[in-house]
C-alpha cells in the first residue's frame, strides 16, 4: 500500500510539476518596463524592443497613454513595453530580443545600458556563443528577458505582469505608489 501511494506520489509529481511547471502558459503578452535613460528617443526603444507585439512607436504608446506625449519620452520615466511571453528551451518563460550589436559593446554594456537590467550578462552569456574575443560589430546578440505566467492564486483581474528589474533605489513602496498600487 505505502508502496502504491508512494508511485502515485511519484507520478503525480512528474506529470504536474516536472514536465508543465516549466512553462505553464498564462498570458502571451507580457509587459516589461523599461527606464529610459537620457539620450534615448521613443524610436530607440522601439528598436531595441522590436517584436511581433511591437512592430512601430504606436504599439509602445497604446501602453503608456499617459506617458508619452507627440512622441516623446520622459527621461528617468519607465514606460511599458509589450512583449510576447514565449517558452525557451522548454524550459522558463521569456523572449529572445535580436540586438545589433554596436562598435565596442560588451555583454555588461548590453545588459546594463541597451537593455536596462531586463536582462544579464549571465543570461546573454548562456544564449550567446561569443567569447573572450568580444562581440563584432552588426553581430545578433540573443537577448532573453523574462516574463511571469503569474500566480494562480493572484486574481486575473490584476491582468498583465510586468518584468520590473529592481534599481539601487527602489523599495516596494516607492513601486507601488509609482503604479498606483498597494503595497
Ligand atoms: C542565438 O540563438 C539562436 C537560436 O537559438 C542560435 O541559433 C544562435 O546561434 C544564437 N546566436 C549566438 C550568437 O549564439
Ligand atoms: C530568468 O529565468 C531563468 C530561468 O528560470 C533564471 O535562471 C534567471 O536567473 C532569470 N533571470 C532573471 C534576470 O530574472
């Protein structure tokens, strides 16, 4: 009997957690937001963000409405930037942006200033197979952001989740108040 139980233990396990766990689907947009340094235009980021959800600057602004105003963004802002939640390597959720790479880039750089902390060098490094010998110009660099399915337990009604990387400063109540939120 303990024996059977144990079994069926086993193979309830493998069946829910193993195999779907990995890229339980909700959504298959998600948001990232992005902050906008200085020197980037809304056109920048529609490049560096480019996919099948954002293929010009209107898709960027049917999502910040009141963030963006005749095409401009606001530096020190974060705006939100729709993106397909897709499955990688049947393994977690995320989005492989294609970046061109620029003279001099570095994986830090990318992570860091191209792609404001949504992705990182350790992510860049495992999709990537440039090596110690730097990145060339015009290269495609794979960048993989993240997305949430989410949290059954947290009401749909919430609806997009957005892939929010944390800046020195940031505390969870500053982020709330900013997105008129509840901590
Ligand atoms: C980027 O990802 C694609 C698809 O997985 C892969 O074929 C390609 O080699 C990767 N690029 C680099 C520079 O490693
Ligand atoms: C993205 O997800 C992968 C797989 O779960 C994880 O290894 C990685 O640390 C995550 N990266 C970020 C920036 O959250």
């Amino acid at each position: 009997m303990f024996l059977l139980l144990m079994l069926l233990f086993l193979l309830l396990e493998y069946v829910c957690c193993n195999v779907e766990a990995k890229c339980l689907k909700g959504y298959n947009v998600a948001l990232a937001s992005y902050y906008v340094s200085t020197g980037l235009s809304l056109d920048d980021i529609t490049h560096l963000m480019k996919s099948s959800d954002v293929s010009n600057s209107d898709d960027i602004i049917s999502y910040n409405k009141d963030k963006i105003f005749n095409n401009n963004v606001f530096y020190f802002d974060k705006i939100n930037v729709p993106f397909p939640c897709d499955c990688i390597s049947d393994e977690f959720l995320g989005h492989v942006f294609v970046y061109s790479a620029a003279e001099g880039d570095t994986y830090d750089l990318i992570a860091k200033v191209e792609y404001v902390d949504l992705t990182t060098v350790e992510l860049l490094r495992r999709f990537n197979s440039y090596g110690q010998n730097g990145i060339p110009k015009n290269a495609k660099v794979n960048v993989t952001v993240n997305c949430s399915c989410g949290n059954s337990q947290v009401s749909q009604d919430y609806g997009f989740f957005i892939t929010y990387p944390l800046r020195p400063s940031n505390n969870l109540h500053d982020i709330a108040s900013e997105d008129h939120l509840d901590a």
